[in-house]
C-alpha cells in the first residue's frame, strides 16, 4: 500500500481524460468522437503523438473483446495522423506500454506515434 503522499497509477486522477473531455490544454493533433491525438510534451522523436481513446481504459492489458472496432480505429487514426505529419513514407513507430515495468507512466492506454528520424532497435 503507497503511503499517503504517493500517487500510483491505479489512485492518480487521469490527465488524459482531463485532455480528452477539454479540460486540459494540449496540442490536438486529430479528434473525432471517440478519439484523441496530441503533441507528447516530452517528445522522443521529431513527430511524436499520443493517440488515447475518449473512454476511460487504465492500459492495454485490460481490453476487452468489446474493445476490437475501438482499437482498430486507434490504429488506423494512427495512420492518418502519420500521413498528415508526412512520416509515413519513410517509416515510424506505434508503441503500447504496459504497466510499471512496460514503461507505462499515465494509466489510460495510448498509443505513441514515433517518426521523423531513424529509430533504433531494441527500443528499450
């Protein structure tokens, strides 16, 4: 159990809700009715965009079967958003993380769009 000053993930109010419904400023990308796309403030490549879906869900390792058309949409807004940075013809990078050790630092899944240079491989 954290100690009372101590934030985790499963405790911290979601900053990417707070972005998705408005009430946070941030850098759109790419909207629609279920979907959010905006600038990383902390960008590890020249384009690099955090794709959220609206709803509310902590992380990719708790999608469900219900969850296929919304995270085939996320994907393919991935793309879009990829040709409109004009980074899909030389290549990028989609990157889910997952959990602590996954490197996942906000609790609702996001996909990070990654272009604009040549990217390194392993990735961690």
């Amino acid at each position: 159990m954290p100690a009372s000053d101590e934030v985790t993930l499963a405790t911290a109010p979601c900053m990417f809700c707070d972005i998705a419904a408005g009430r946070m400023a941030s850098d759109l990308a790419f909207g629609s009715d279920e979907i959010v796309a905006f600038y990383d403030v902390n960008p590890q490549a020249p384009v690099h965009i955090l794709v959220i879906p609206k709803e509310h869900i902590s992380g990719v390792g708790v999608v469900e079967s219900g969850h296929e058309g919304l995270l085939g949409r996320l994907i393919l807004a991935a793309v879009e958003i990829s040709q409109s940075q004009g980074i899909s013809d030389h290549g990028f990078r989609l990157v889910v993380n997952q959990g602590d050790n996954g490197g996942q630092t906000v609790g609702h899944l996001h996909i990070h769009l990654l272009g604009g240079r040549r990217l390194g491989w392993p990735p961690g």
